[in-house]
C-alpha cells in the first residue's frame, strides 16, 4: 500500500498516511475534511496552502490526543 503524505494542521509534523483499497485510513494520522479558512496559524496554512494548492484538515496522533 502506498502512502499519503499529509502534515498535522497543529504542529506542523508530516504524517505517514496509510490507507486500505477503499481508501479508509488505517494509520497515521486523523482527517477532518476539507477547511475553507484556518482557525490560526494562518500564516503556517498559507504556505502550505501555496504549496499543494489545497487544505485539508490533519491532526497526528499527539495532537487528536490532546497531549499538547
Ligand atoms: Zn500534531
């Protein structure tokens, strides 16, 4: 299986995403859906947002968490 590279909308970490054939996610991160505006680190998202022409909403495993 290939994986999907993402990055945690909190900390910024790259998350490894592991999906099965019908595309649920089996490991690696937790996906909230697409997001029109970021609630903050605007500037973080921005860059981002520049970069892969999208934003989608990733939290790692730490931040779902709540470990921070
Ligand atoms: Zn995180």
């Amino acid at each position: 299986m290939p994986f999907l590279t993402k990055y945690c909308v909190v900390c910024g970490k790259r998350l490894q995403i592991r999906l099965d054939e019908n595309q649920n996610i089996l490991s690696g991160g937790h996906y909230f859906g697409k997001m029109e505006v970021p609630a903050k680190d605007a500037k973080i998202i921005k860059s981002w947002k520049d970069k892969i022409g999208g934003f989608e909403y990733w939290e790692c495993e730490e931040c779902y968490t709540g470990d921070r």
